[in-house]
C-alpha cells in the first residue's frame, strides 16, 4: 500500500478505464443531467461521495460475509440492497446534520440508487481486485482507490460533457441535429479521445 | 439458510432505513438552491424525471 498504488488505481480509473466512456456505465444520468454545469456537479459529487462509501462496503461484505459462508452467487442482490440502504442512510444523515450539503445534493441521491455505475465499480472490485489471498486491508484500500478514481472520472466526464451541450444549445446546429442527436455524435467523440488513452500505463 | 438470512438481513435493513429516512424531517427551507434534475435520455413519458425538450 503506498502512494503509487493509490496514484495508479486513481489514474486508471478516472482516465484509461472511464466508468462512462470506456465502460459505458451511468449513461442515463451521463445524458440526462448534463444540460447544466451545475446539475453536474451536483450529480457527480453525489456519484463520488455514495460511491467510496459503497465499494468499502460491499467489499467488505463480500469479504467478510460471502466469501466465508461461499455464498458469493448473491453478490449482485446483495450489493444492490446495500447499495439501496446506504443511499437512504446517506440521505438521512445529510438531511439530519448538514442542510447545505442537503440543499445541494439532496435531489440526487435517490437518483443514485439506480445508478448502474455503482453496481458496476461494487462489482468490478470483486472480479477485478478481490483474491482469497488477498489481505483484507490490502484490497480495502485499492477498491476504494478505485473507487474514488472512477468517481472523479465520472465528474470530469459529466462536467465537461454539460460545458459542451451548454456552448452547443446557444450554436447554429441544425434542427434536426439539435438536442440529443448532437450530443450523442459529441458523446461518440469523446469516447474515441480517450481510447487514444489506452496504454499509458 | 444462510443466503435466505442474509437476503432477508439485508431486505430489513434497507426497509428500516427507507421508514427512518421517511421519518427524519427534512431541514427548514429545505428547497433545493438548484434546479430539478429531469432527464431526456429515454422518450418515456410516464418517468417521474422525463423532462421538456
């Protein structure tokens, strides 16, 4: 466990294997909450904060509960539940102790609870990261690396995604090209950009 | 069993924290300081989040 490690997960998470352009994970909030700059970064900070807080958990879980009883073929209801009850948690702890953050990202967690996103990062550090052999510890800090990692991605592909549709909606595109057809074509480029970033690590 | 316990475990724990969370008061001037999210993704009318074009 050391910097490099957490700087390498981060790095490939947020850039080389991007949950949206390269996985093709949270499409709908990708398309549908990016019309405003400040819708996305409401969005994506709600995404990054359930989303640390879930892969530790359900890691853990995994870990801890599944794998021990060899029960991992619930995995996936598992985690779904888990991830459900965390987001209400979430919700009532932002609610009870903190209104600013409540006032900000509270119309986006229930919105969450559906974000395939999540279950895939939940998912993707089982097969991706988990080994029996694997000190608990050890794989905790990596999946939530990567999670944090996948979260920026998610936020700096939303956000510069909404930039675009905003400088878009006020250009002289074509009727027929206006609204979604347009950013799909500029969703399309984008994921061929960052293809070229394959490798770098 | 011990699936159908944990399932359940879980089913209980999730439905406890949606009542508490129906429960907890929201704060005073609570209304959102952004705008609501709708989303354009899908043409289904009858989503809760579908909105103008």
């Amino acid at each position: 466990m050391s910097f490099t490690v957490f700087a390498t997960a981060i790095i490939s998470a947020m850039l080389i294997n991007n949950v949206i352009l390269m996985q093709f994970l949270g499409i709908c909030p990708f398309l549908g909450v990016s019309k405003k700059s400040s819708s996305a970064i409401g969005m994506s900070a709600a995404v990054l904060f359930v989303m640390v807080i879930a892969s530790a958990v359900t890691y853990t879980i995994y870990d801890l509960v599944l794998y021990e009883f060899d029960i991992a073929y619930i995995s996936t209801i598992a985690f779904i539940l888990v991830i459900a009850s965390l987001v209400q948690f979430v919700e009532m702890v932002i609610k009870k102790y903190s209104k600013p953050l409540y006032k900000s990202l509270g119309i986006y967690l229930p919105l969450i609870t559906t974000n395939c996103a999540i279950l895939g990062v939940a998912e993707g550090n089982i097969s991706g990261i988990w080994t029996s052999s694997m000190p608990y510890f050890e794989g905790l800090f990596l999946a939530v690396s990567t999670a944090v990692g996948t979260g920026l991605g998610f936020g700096l592909i939303i956000f510069a995604f909404s930039s675009i549709r905003e400088r878009l909606d006020s250009s002289d595109v074509p009727k027929s090209w206006k609204g979604v057809p347009i950013s799909l074509v500029v969703a399309g480029l984008m994921s061929l950009a960052f293809a070229g970033l394959v490798g770098i690590i | 069993m011990v699936p159908i316990l944990v399932i359940g475990g879980l089913v209980l724990i999730y439905i406890s924290s949606y009542v508490l969370n129906k429960r907890t008061p929201a704060p005073a001037n609570g209304s959102f300081e952004i705008d609501t999210a709708t989303c354009n993704a899908c043409s289904n009318f009858t989503c809760s989040h579908k909105g103008d074009e």
